[in-house]
C-alpha cells in the first residue's frame, strides 16, 4: 500500500504536465521575442548611426560643391540661412551623441536587471518597481531618432533653399 501511494505521488497529473509544457512554450516564446528585440534596437542603432554619419558627411560635401563652382579666382557664392545647415549639424551630431550614452545607459540597465534575477534566485519577491534605466534607454532611443528626423528636415531646406546657387 505504501508503494501504491509513492507510485501515485511520482505519477504527473495531465495538468501538472500541460502546466509544464505551457511554461516551457512560453520560457522559449519569451527567449525569441527578447532575441528579436535586441535584434531591433542593434538594427536601429546601426541604422541611425550610419544614416546620421552619412547625413553629415552629405553636408560637408554639399558645400564642396559651391567651391567647386568658382575655381576661377571667382568669389565663392553666399549661402542662404547658415545657420540651417549648422543647425543639422548640431542634430546630427546630438543623434549620434544620444546613441552613445543609450549603449552606456543599457549596459547599467542590463546589470540591474542581472542583479534584480539574482535577488529573486535568493527568493526575494520581485520588485514592484521599473527599472528606471531601461526607461531611461527608451527616452535616449526616441529622443537620438528625433534628433536624426529634425537634423534631416533642417539640411533639406537649408539644401532647397540653396540649390539656386548651382
């Protein structure tokens, strides 16, 4: 009889192993999804950096261009609203500086969150409140990507604005 009982306490219940295998789908679910975001933020932080170095060196050369037309000895032709084409400079350059900080900014993050797993091994309960770095993360993402959209906005109508002088 003390056998049957120990046989019946080994045995899984048909729940206890769809719980299991529930668990199991959604641990490997989450795994790809935190696979694929960190996948998008690499991308996008690539995609920025690469764009915003490019946008930059675009406007250095768009202004070769003026000194290229007057080799003559002839005066070089003025430039309508530099201060556009400084101001694009200035945010391009905050775009790439805002990326910068996100990658220190995410290291911090990442080592909370290690440090918060490791607390919750020790059987802490979890803590009830965000991670303020990570959010800190989000902000310098979105704030690097308006930088980039105002900075390309700003050398666009500095470059219509000065496309006559060609």
């Amino acid at each position: 009889m003390v056998k049957a009982r120990t046989k019946k306490k080994q045995r899984k219940t048909a729940e206890q192993i769809d719980q299991e295998q529930a668990y199991e789908d959604y641990s490997t679910e989450r795994d790809l999804l935190s696979k694929i975001e960190q996948t998008n933020y690499d991308n996008y932080e690539k995609t920025i950096l690469t764009l915003a170095a490019a946008f930059l060196a675009f406007s250095v050369s768009f202004l070769g261009l003026f000194r290229n037309k007057t080799t003559s000895g002839a005066p070089l032709p003025q430039l309508v609203s530099p201060n556009l084409l400084i101001s694009s400079w200035i945010c391009f350059a905050a775009s790439i500086l805002f990326l910068l900080i996100c990658f220190l900014i995410n290291g911090v993050a990442l080592r909370a969150e290690v440090i918060e797993l490791e607390s919750r091994l020790e059987g802490e309960p979890p803590s009830e409140k965000l991670n303020p770095w990570s959010v800190g993360g989000y902000v310098l993402y979105a704030l690097a990507g308006l930088s980039f959209i105002s900075g390309l906005v700003v050398l666009l109508a500095f470059c219509a604005k000065n496309i006559h002088l060609f």
